[in-house]
C-alpha cells in the first residue's frame, strides 16, 4: 500500500470524522480532518492531497462551494462528495457540474473509498481499471456464474471468448478465486480488473429473476397443461419486477406467443415471450391471488393482494384484467413496500419546496395534488403525511388501496361493496375529532363537495385529482358542482406534478440537440445554449441513458387575488398569469430547469411536461 497516500476530510459531524479517521489510518493512510469549508481550504492551500471526502450539507461554507475551493487550489485532488439521500437534488447536480468524481450516500462500504484511493495513488500492481460501462455483458456468459458466487467473490461474467471466460472483478490478483470460477464453469479464466462499486453496480443490474424464469420456460415448452409450474412463473415475474424497479407488469396474449413487459421508468420494456399454453393457468392463478371470479373471462376485472418475494420483502400489487381480441390481458401494479420519501427527495425545487412546506403547516384548508396517472401523486401525499405525523396530531385516510401503511395514523380502505366510498368514509371521518385527512382521490361530486366541506370545518385535508395543471385542478372542482366560493374559501393551494427520468450519471455527456429542443429550453429558461446532457447508454441504465425518475413541481398558492379571480369568473389563462405574477414557477419552466442542473433532457421534459 501507498503509505504518502492522503486523504481530506471535511464534515462537521465530528463522530462521522472520527470513524473515518480511524479506519483509514489503520489502513495505512495519512488523514487530515476538517469541520467546516474554510479550514479544509486552508489546508488543500498548504499541502497536496490525493483524495477530498467532503459532506455537501455542512453550515455555513457548503460542500460545492468547498469542493470548488480545494479543486481551485489543486486540479489533481479527487474530490467526493457524502451525503444522505434527503439532500436536495440540485446540490447534487451542482457538485456534478462543479468537477465532483463521485457521490457517496450516507451510509457507504468504506471497500468503495479504500478502492478509489488506491486506483488513484497507483499503489495496486496488475492489469488498468477498466470502464465497465463501456462493456456488454453476455446472457450466455451470465448463466456460467450464479448470483450467489458472483456476489460472494465481486466478480462479473462479460463473455465468452473461445474456450475462455471473460470476468471483471475487483482483484484479479486473487488465485483462490480465479481457481474456484474456473472449477466451476470449466473453462479458463481472463480476468480484468474494475472498481469495487462499478462490479457491484453491474451484478445488481445483471442477475435478474429472468434466469430462473428461462429455466422454467424449458420444463414448459414440452410439458401437458396440468403441469405447468404456473404459481412459480407468477412469483418469479414479481420477483423480476421488484428487482428491474418496474412499476407494472402486462401480460399480453399475442397470435403465437404470451408476451411479458414490465414498465421500469414510465416506459415499456419486453422481458419474456411464455408459450401460449401458460396463459390460462397463468390467468387463473391471478385471479385467484386477486379474488376475482376465475370463471368470467368477458367482464373487465379487478383486485389486489400481497406476496412475499426474496426471503419476506412484501410487495402489494393491483391486477385488473380486460378480454382481447386475443384473449384477456392482464396488468399487475407492483407496489413494494419501502420507506416513505422525504419532501426533500420528491424533486421540488428549493422555493417551490418551501412553499409547500408552508401550506401543510397552515391548518385549517384543502391541498389538492394534481397530476395525470402513475405521475407521483401518492408519493407526494404519503410524504406530505409523513412530516405531518407526530404524537399531537390525529391523522386519518380514506384509501383505495392503502399503499403504505403508518404506525400512527388511522387508515381505512374503500369498500363498495359494504358502501365504504370516499365520500361516506369521509364524512364517518369527521366525528373522528381529525386533525389531519388524507382522501386518495376525488373521483366524483359527493367526493368533492365532502372534501370542500371537511376542510371547512377546521382540519387539513390532503387530496388528489387528475388534471393537466395547479388551475385546471380548480376548474375540475367546478366541474364536479362545486360553487366557486366555497372553493375559494376552502382550497388553499394546489400542486401539480410529473415524473421526468433521471439522467444516467455514468454515461451522460454533452451534446448537440434538435432546434425544437433547444428552443423549448430557450422560451422557459431565457438562457441561449447548444449543448446539453444526454445518457449514450451503459450497462448500469440498460443502454437508455436514463437511470430513476423525479418528480416536476409547480406550487399554486390561494391568495386573495386569485380567490376573487375564481370567483368572478376569470379565465383560467388569466388565474395562471397572477400565480406566475405571485411567484409560481410553472411546470414547463420547471422542468427546463432540471435540463439546466443536468438532472434529464430537454426531450423528456417535452415528452412528459408540455401538453
């Protein structure tokens, strides 16, 4: 090991900065620890250093202005930004375009520090770090090597060369491990070597439930009906959807084959084409997991229920089901329970954000989140309960279904079929003594009105409705017979959403665009430009270029202008304008300036934003 290797540290956690330099300097490495911005500039100003840990939430001098400061002071310094996931999405970015290396989410495997610090001090013998990004990764070569060795040793299968292995792994000095791989596959074994967190990043993208369901698929083509291992392929298409972050799974019957696609990122991916002989017992068993009637097969149905995948990881999914000209369709919304976002992570931006925060603190009144379908809106209303939530504050929902549930709430499903609707179970709400309601939809006039009057009656109501924008929300009330006063009196602010994917941070890269691209960016941002960031695709993001969506926010605040706006009759072209006026950033010009951060792409931003 390089022993003059050294390292910066710059956090104002001291126990955080502790840890580090305790590990570390076991390890053989000269650290120097900082607790705020301006010491650990002095110091980049007296001495070199190989490497800078720098925390971007810190007070005062924050961690870009930092990093700008140190990279100022020596070009040479590899700096990393650490920080949680609660940071706000434009620091980040902003630490991107400053020249940060890389982003460390708190907490991290000290291994990936402990990498980067000896691929940048040279100290490791053997073959160059490769990019494995730049590398596709062989189906054929994949199945030579379970997930389970490949997890236990770091190491990833690209192809198969004659009669050789191509791997990459984070040691290939290691002879133990090259002298199991080749036990096991039986062919000889090359070996390249690629950082720690890029290896483990490709295993996770790589070693998907698919296998297992291909394995299954060769025991099918030649088995009879009754053997078809049906409530197996169904486990193992959730399981793959839980682990490709797909949002639904449709099951689509064609002329020769029962296709499989998952939506991963708001759009459609083909995983699987079953013989046609699966989907009547693939159906089947759906409809049994859902309630439905496994005897209709003419009426569109519906349902919901739970499994439990990957050793006890519960996922809730929604099935509906529709008859085809080819046979019914089916599509199962997956809904894995995981913790509840924090406002800050949702992608408002910071005014747009403290805005919002405001209105939920201004008991009493109506919020409504609006927004096409699958465009956040639950998301934003379980994170909006979630700041709300505490020991003084009786919060209660009206749910269909309840997605995620809160120790401390009070939660309740729609039940048609006992007359447990939105707007009967909202007005058994009001003699719960509510501080705070959530309504997951307004669906309908008796919906709406017991909306309105709830929120005039003294708590907080959170709800949802589908509409293009923050004033069209308005008119849609108006529209289900709600008088124009009583909105006025009750709502005292609206939301409007969309989801944009993320840009891949490992493969994005300027670039020129479409004049129609360019001059959408132009109109909203006011700032001329030629290039922009897009993703050429890599084998983390499954060569899309994008990588995770975020979320596009415009906040409209009820002030007593717009109150009487709404009112007298205005248009809604003319109610917009006085929002804008009064601050409102709107959703197109806030989606242009995610394309400014370097966040997604002036063509996503038109593809989801502009309608």
């Amino acid at each position: 090991m390089n022993e003059k290797a050294s390292i910066l540290i710059v956090d104002d956690d001291a126990s955080m900065c502790e840890t580090l330099l305790d590990i570390l300097e076991d390890k053989g490495y000269s650290v120097v620890v900082a607790g705020d911005g301006p010491s650990a500039v002095a110091g980049a100003g007296r001495r070199h250093f190989d490497l800078a840990l720098i925390d971007i939430m810190m007070p005062g001098m924050n961690g870009v202005e930092t990093l700008r400061e140190i990279k100022r002071a020596n070009p040479e310094t590899t700096t990393m930004i650490m920080t949680g996931h609660s940071a706000l999405e434009g620091m980040v970015s902003e630490a991107l375009q400053a020249g940060v290396e890389g982003v460390l989410y708190k907490p991290f495997d000290i291994d990936t520090i402990v990498e980067m610090i000896e691929s940048k001090a040279g100290a490791r013998a053997g073959p160059p770090l490769i990019d494995l990004k730049k590398y596709q990764v062989q189906p054929e070569a994949l199945r030579l090597i379970p997930e389970e060795t490949a997890r236990k040793y770091d190491v990833i299968p690209l192809c198969i060369e004659g009669d050789s292995l191509v791997v990459a792994m984070s040691r290939p000095e290691n002879l133990y491990v090259l002298d199991e791989i080749q036990t096991r596959t039986r062919m000889h074994i090359r070996p390249l070597r690629a950082a720690l967190m890029d290896v483990r990043g490709a295993i996770n993208l790589h070693y998907r439930a698919m296998d297992e369901i291909e394995r299954e698929i060769e025991q099918i083509a030649s088995a009879d009906l009754a053997r078809v291992p049906v409530v197996r392929i169904m486990d193992l298409l959730l399981a793959g959807a839980v682990k490709d972050g797909a949002s639904d799974v449709h099951v689509e019957p064609k002329q020769d084959r029962l296709r499989i696609r998952y939506r991963i990122d708001g759009h459609l991916h083909d995983r699987l084409s079953l013989p046609l002989n699966v989907h009547t017992p693939l159906l089947a068993r759906l409809k049994v997991l859902a309630q439905m009637d496994i005897t209709e097969r003419r009426r569109p149905q519906d349902g919901q229920f739970t499994v439990s995948i990957d050793g006890g990881r519960e996922v809730n999914v929604r099935a509906a089901t529709v008859n085809t000209s080819w046979g019914e369709v089916a599509v199962l919304h997956v809904m894995e329970q995981v913790s509840v976002m924090e406002l800050s992570e949702l992608g408002f931006l910071s005014d747009s954000l403290e805005l919002y925060r405001g209105l939920i603190q201004s008991l009493p009144g109506l919020i409504l989140v609006s927004g096409p379908p699958n465009s956040g809106k639950t998301t934003t209303l379980y994170a909006s309960l979630n700041s709300l939530s505490t020991e003084e504050c009786n919060v209660v929902t009206i749910e269909n279904p309840i997605e995620y549930h809160f120790d401390n709430m009070k939660q309740i499903q729609v039940n048609p079929q006992v007359d447990l609707t939105f707007a009967s179970g909202l007005r058994a709400i009001m003699r719960l003594d509510p501080d705070v309601i959530l309504v997951g939809e307004i669906p309908d006039a008796g919906t709406a009105k017991a909306a309105v009057q709830a929120a005039l009656a003294g708590p907080l109501v959170l709800s949802s409705v589908h509409s293009k924008d923050s004033v069209s929300a308005l008119f849609h009330l108006i529209d289900l017979g709600v008088e124009s006063f009583l909105i006025g009196s009750a709502v005292i602010g609206v939301v409007s959403q969309r989801l944009v994917r993320r840009l891949c941070p490992h493969c994005r890269s300027l670039r020129d665009v479409p004049e129609e691209e360019r001059l959408a960016y132009e109109q909203e941002v006011w700032e001329a430009r030629t290039q922009f960031y897009y993703g050429a695709g890599c084998n983390f993001c499954a060569n899309t270029g994008y990588l995770g969506r975020t979320g596009v926010f415009e906040v409209l605040v009820m002030s007593d202008q717009i109150k009487h706006l709404l009112i007298t009759g205005a248009s809604a072209d003319e109610i917009k304008a006085q929002a804008v006026k009064e601050g409102m950033v709107p959703l197109r010009r806030a989606g242009m300036l995610k394309v400014q951060e370097g966040i997604t792409t002036p063509r996503e931003v038109l593809r989801n934003v502009f309608y």
